[in-house]
C-alpha cells in the first residue's frame, strides 16, 4: 500500500506543468509505474492518485448497482474529468485545463499528503482554508472523527 507523508510547495508553468515534489517521488514504489489518475477533490482541489491506490476504488464504483440512482449520480460526480497521466521525462504533471479551472489553481500551488494520494491546493486557498479553522475546533474534529466507533472491527 502507497502511503504519502508531506506538503510541498511547486509552481504552475505557463502550460499547465508542474513539478512532483522530489519528496512524493521518493515515496512512490520503485517498481511501479508512475502513471496516475488526476481527479476533482471534493474540495476545491485536485486530487492525484497513484493507480496503484486508484484501481481498487474504481473496482469498488464499477461493482456498485447501476439501477440505483444515487449511485449514478455519485459516479458522474466522481469520475467527471479524472484523467490518466503519467509523468514526462522531466518529472512533470500536466494539468488539463478544465481541472486547471475547477480547482482556481494560480501559479503557486501546494501539494499534500492524503494517505493513499496527493491533494494540489491553490496555495492561497489552501492558507485560507488553515487561517480560518482555530485550534479548538481542530481538537473538537480529531475527538469526533477519531473516537468514531468502526463498524468494521465491529463483531
């Protein structure tokens, strides 16, 4: 299983390209392809998944029924505008201008670890997201989320 650790910073070139951090690069299996699936985050981000961390969760949306409509619609919103890229030679994404769009990303831009993926923030959306969380609340969300009793080790 991938697991990232980090957040760097990286800058947009005049064609969509930026650089993975070599720090995400040296996280990345050896032996494993660098092809990735580039998707919507459900913020506003984009959301870069190893294919090795993506194949499962599509296997898991294409198992599910197709005659219920809630799943359609998860998996229009889901899988609107993911792309499969793969590194250049430089060591460089390109990003596709509607997902360029969607997330508003400016020049600079922040990388960031989600376990399994990388989520690219806007560097200034992602400060203002920070700036406007208090510390308080951030203690009150860890004791919610992580005290959460998990169905699965349920008997």
């Amino acid at each position: 299983m991938i697991g990232f650790i980090g957040e760097y910073e990286s800058t947009i070139d005049a064609k969509g390209r930026f650089l993975l951090p070599a720090g995400f690069k040296k996280q990345l299996p050896e032996q494993e392809s660098h092809v990735f699936v580039l998707n919507r985050g459900f913020e506003k981000c984009l959301t870069l998944y190893p294919i090795q961390s993506w194949d499962p969760i599509y296997k898991k949306i294409s198992e599910l029924n197709d005659f219920d409509p809630k799943v359609r619609e998860f998996r229009r919103y889901f899988l609107n505008g993911a792309v499969q890229i793969e590194l250049d030679s430089a060591g460089r994404i390109l990003l596709p201008k509607n997902l360029l769009d969607h997330a508003s990303l400016g020049k600079d831009i922040v990388l960031v670890s989600a376990i399994n993926k990388i989520e690219i923030w806007d560097k200034n959306k992602y400060q203002q997201f920070f700036d406007s969380f208090s510390s308080e609340s951030f203690s009150n969300l860890a004791n919610e989320v992580m005290n959460k009793k998990d169905d699965r080790l349920m008997g």
